[in-house]
C-alpha cells in the first residue's frame, strides 16, 4: 500500500470508507511525520493532543454503520488565522499568544461537521502580513523543497505542511495572495475563492473587503472536495453568499476528463510582459498554455491597462483597513497585557501594542491610519478605491472577451529565508499578479506548472474567473494538471530530492 501520508486527501478518504485503514491510522501517520520533520519545517505553531481522539470517534461512527460525509476522517490542517476553541489561535503575533477563541471559525465548524479531523494550526506571517513567513512571530517556515528558502506567505505554514506530506489538505486565507504565493513555491494548489464564498467568520481579519479563505491541497479534485465543504451561505457573514454552488469537485472530474477545453478562451495580459519575470517562470507558464491550447483552448491577448497600480492600491486599502481592524488589540479585550505600574490606560495601550505587535504590522498602522487621516483620505485612500474599481473594469472588459485569464502566479520561485526581510517594497511586489483579484473579489487558482529550469524549484499558473465561476477555475486547473502530471509521470512533489527518501 502507498504510503498514508503520499495519498491524496481522496485516496485517503477512499480507503477510510472500504475499510482499508481507519482515521486513527492516517491520524498517527500524519502526526509521525510532523514529529519527524516538523522540527526543520516548522509548518505548525500548535499541534492538536486530541486529534487521535477525534480520528477514534469517526472510526466508531463509522464502526457503527453511519452513512459519513466523503472526506471523513482525513486529517486536517488549518491556518491560525482561523480561531477554534481547542486550539490556541495566534496568527501569527504574540500579541494573541495562547488565545483561546470561544468558538469555532465558520469554516471550521463545517470541516468538523464534515468529519475532518484537525491535526493543528499552521505557521504564517504576522497578521496575514507578508509573502515568506518570515513575519510569523514564531519563527519562519522553511520551504519543504530548499529548507533555505521561504514557503511563500503569508500562509507558509500550510502550504509547507502540504508539501511536506504533514496533511493532506489544508486551510488557508488569501487577502492579496496568501494561498496562491505559497502553492506556487511549494509546487501545491491553492485557491482563492469568489470573495463572499466562504464565509470569513472567525477569520482573524487582515483587511475585510479583501479577505478570503480557501482550500490548499496537493491536486485540484482535493480543493473541490474542501471547496465543497467550506462554502456557502453564512449568516455570521454579512458578505457572505446566498446562492447554491456548483459542486468544485465535480468540476475538477470534468476538467480532468478534459471537458470545457475546447474553445476555452484563455486571456493573457498583455502588461504583464515576460521581462517581469524569472526566465524559468515565464518559461513553465508559456509550456502550460502551449499543453491547453493543443486541447483546443484558445489563446488571447487581452489588456488590463491597470493592473500595474494594483500593488500601490492594495497597499493603501490593506493597511487602511487592517489599522481599523487591529485597533480592537487594546490590552484589555484580546490577549497580551503589559502592565505599566502607576501608568494610565493609554501607557498600558501603549506598552502592549509595542511589545505584542512586530515590525511589520506597526509598519502597516503606521501607513493605514495616516492614508485614513484627515487631509489625506481623498489624496491616498479615495484615489486607492477609485484606482480599484479601474481595476475592476479591467477585469470585466476582459471576461467579456474570454473565459479565464492565465497569469504566473508570482514572478520569482523561492527566493532565500533573508533575502526581502529588509526591503518591504520587494516583499510587496511579489504579489503583483495575485492582488488584482482580490481587489476585484474574482476567484484565482495557482496550479503547478512545473520546475524552473534555473534552479529546479516549482513553478504555479494562476487562472482567474469572473466572480461566482469558480468552478471554471476548477475545470482548467484539473485539466492541466491532468496533462502534465501524465507528462511528469506522476505528481511534481515527487520529483523534489528534499522530499523524498526522508525528513529532508
Ligand atoms: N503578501 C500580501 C501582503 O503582505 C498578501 C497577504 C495575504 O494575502 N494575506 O499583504
């Protein structure tokens, strides 16, 4: 039998159901492996004490004769941006060391309704603020692949975990790339939803108008299983919703089978030019379009004049919003509280904020509340909105003539634990691609697309759809991978040296 912990969260959830091995099985297997590598991944900040438990009480269930839910008993990690009441939830910052939330993020609920079984919380930057990890209060994640090189970020921790065969599936949150950045480094799949998809109660909010969780996974029928699972209607989430959705596993069979290629039109941005990128990249991300279109897609060239202010935009609008919503860690009502003896309220605000928050996040309130300051709202916050909705004009100027439109998910892959830490300006350009969608509230996917022939590392494609077609997303991306795992023999991830045969 292949190893538990190589099998995807649906041959997993296939030998749950006949019998072969139980959850407590694939449970052990998982939290083996963390204990094993885990100490160089770093891919958990918590791992779960009851998980065994929970696996033990879906077995008898199942034991029982119950009729279970399709993914059952398979072993789940989730982002600590996510809160549970078992679990501490930090995300990131010692300002909410230990927090214990008093409930269960929506998400969470669901995958645990589901009989998901959570293994642990995942690494990330602080506040969701970053694209290495590096900003994680609790040290960074190292990349499965190089253990020298960041897994992508903010949500490292559980692309990490993915790659590194620690889960099978995990959850993430993508506010400008935070799942497709680090699928693409990890050689993983990550899926931002339609914004208001799934439900962002009980996500620690980064900036609310561009937040949204979503499925990490090793191939893109796993995202359709979780995809299913997490979204729809929710009445804790003013944004959420209220529609039926297609199921996205069942596109992701459709895709495979190759359905909906032919005559799929496939947008490419013409200011997105190759010199943008890492030859390697654009390299991969040309094969994957050439494999597409000799099944029929159609390629075509399409103009987005105001993708290149995407960046400035979200770097307004993001802190702007995250300084609002990161003003609620006052000392008094969440987590961390230095005391200042003889001080006033505002001196232990004060003492807190200092010692709770790291560089990064002062760095971001110090931006969004002074673009948010009187004089200056029009000037900076004012223009960043009116810059988005050109953004989103772009968008439906484009879907009006194609069907997806098909970027390199980020421009470089890997780079070096160190290399932007310093330089917050390159950290932020590296989600040039990613942050359109966000803005827009489009769903994007990052499927990988290969290694780069420079440095052997992986490579992502993302497609984005018009919103509420994600399941577009889904048939594209299992059609390409379907193609190109054909053409790799087998997954990518087992191709990286660093994987295989062992913790390294
Ligand atoms: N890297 C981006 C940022 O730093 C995106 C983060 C995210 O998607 N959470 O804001």
């Amino acid at each position: 039998m292949t190893d538990i912990i190589r099998m995807t969260a649906a041959e997993l959830a296939a030998k749950l159901t006949e019998g072969e091995i139980s959850s407590v099985e694939a449970t052990q297997a998982h939290l083996d492996r963390i204990a094993a590598v885990d100490g160089d991944v770093n891919a958990y900040l918590h791992v779960n004490d009851a998980a065994v438990e929970t696996a033990r009480g879906i077995d008898e269930r199942r034991a029982s004769g119950e009729e279970l839910p399709p993914l059952a008993g398979v072993p789940l990690a989730i982002k600590d941006v996510l809160v549970t009441t078992d679990m501490p939830s930090t995300s990131g910052s010692k300002i909410l060391e230990g927090f214990m939330s008093p409930y269960d993020a929506t998400v969470v609920a669901r995958a645990r309704a589901a009989g998901l079984v959570p293994l642990g919380k995942t690494n990330m930057d602080e506040f969701a603020m970053g694209s290495s990890t590096e900003h994680s209060a609790y040290g960074p994640t190292r990349n499965p692949w190089d253990l020298d090189r960041i897994p992508g970020g903010s949500g490292g921790g559980s692309a990490a975990a993915v790659a590194a065969f620690e889960a099978p599936l995990a959850l993430g949150s993508d506010t400008g790339g935070s799942i497709r950045q680090p699928a693409h480094v990890t050689g993983t799949v990550g899926i931002k939803p339609t914004y208001g998809a799934v439900s962002r109660y009980g996500s620690i909010a980064l900036a609310s108008s561009l937040d949204q969780v979503g499925p990490v996974t090793r191939t893109v029928f796993d995202a359709g299983l979780l995809q299913d699972i997490i979204a729809g209607h929710d009445v804790h989430d003013a944004t959420s919703i209220d529609r039926e959705w297609p199921s996205m596993a069942r596109a992701a069979i459709e895709g495979a089978a190759g359905e909906g290629l032919k005559g799929l039109k496939i947008g490419v941005v013409k200011e997105l030019p190759d010199s943008g990128f890492q030859p390697g990249v654009a390299d991969s991300f040309h094969q994957s379009l050439a494999k597409l279109e000799a099944q029929g897609a159609e390629i075509v060239e399409i103009s987005a004049p105001h993708f290149e202010y995407a960046v400035a935009a979200y770097y307004l609008i993001l802190p702007a919003e995250a300084s609002s919503n990161l003003a609620k860690f006052d000392s008094v009502r969440f987590g961390m509280r230095v005391e200042v003896p003889g001080g006033t309220v505002e001196d232990v605000m004060s003492a807190t904020r200092d010692a709770g928050f790291g560089p990064e996040v002062k760095r971001r309130i110090i931006l969004g509340t002074y673009a948010l300051s009187a004089g200056y709202y029009d000037a900076y916050y004012g223009s960043a909105q009116k810059v988005r909705t050109l953004i989103q004009r772009d968008f439906a100027s484009a879907f009006a003539d194609v069907d997806v439109i098909a970027t390199p998910t980020a421009p470089t892959t890997a780079f070096k634990l160190g290399e932007k830490i310093d330089d917050p300006l390159a950290m932020y350009l590296n989600d040039l691609t990613t942050i359109p969608a966000n803005l827009a509230g489009v769903p994007g996917i990052s499927v990988p697309s290969g290694l780069s022939a420079d440095d052997g590392l992986p490579v992502g494609v993302q497609f984005l759809a018009p919103a509420h077609e994600d399941a577009r997303l889904y048939r594209v991306g299992a059609a390409l991978e379907h193609l190109l795992v054909d053409d790799w023999g087998g997954p990518l991830l087992d191709r990286a040296p660093a994987l295989n045969g062992g913790a390294r």
